[in-house]
C-alpha cells in the first residue's frame, strides 16, 4: 500500500524510494494513520527499508518486531500476516 501521507514528511532522504524518511530515536515512537481498512482474513505484508535496532508495528490486529540491529547499512525488511481484525491501518 501507498500511504499518501509519506507526501507530508518533511525529512528529506536520499537512501528511501519515496525521497523521505522519518528518524526514530532509541525510546521514541512514531504512529501514522492511514485512510484503508483491514478486512478479517485477507493478507497483507508490512515492508520498509530501514537500520538501527527493534522496531516493532501494530496493522489490523497483528503485532510484529524487526531486529535491525545486524548490519550498518540499511536493509529491506517485510513480513506476510493475515488481519485479525477490521480497522484503520
């Protein structure tokens, strides 16, 4: 999914196909709502490019986390899941 309010993002970036990125500080959160729905059952796959250390991710019922703390480069990271549940991703 394409989430139209990436267009917003001030944070310029060379590293991120969008042209932009977001930086999260150790302790520090980052929440984005975007207008779709989750629909029970139907699957979806959250990805992102990203580095550092966990990130975990929370889209129509299912939680995850990603270990970005193996490389110093940026690396592409994505997972399949299946909502749990309808709602606001």
């Amino acid at each position: 999914m394409f989430s139209p309010s990436l267009k917003y993002w001030t944070q310029e970036s060379q590293v991120s196909e969008s042209g932009k990125e977001v930086l999260i500080e150790a302790g520090g959160s980052m929440e984005q709502t975007l207008y779709f729905k989750t629909v029970p059952g139907d699957r979806y796959i959250f990805s992102f490019r990203g580095k550092g250390g966990k990130v975990s991710y929370s889209v129509g019922g299912h939680y995850g986390e990603f270990d970005m703390s193996e490389g110093k480069d940026f690396a592409q990271y994505s997972e399949k899941f299946t909502a749990e549940n309808a709602g606001e991703i």
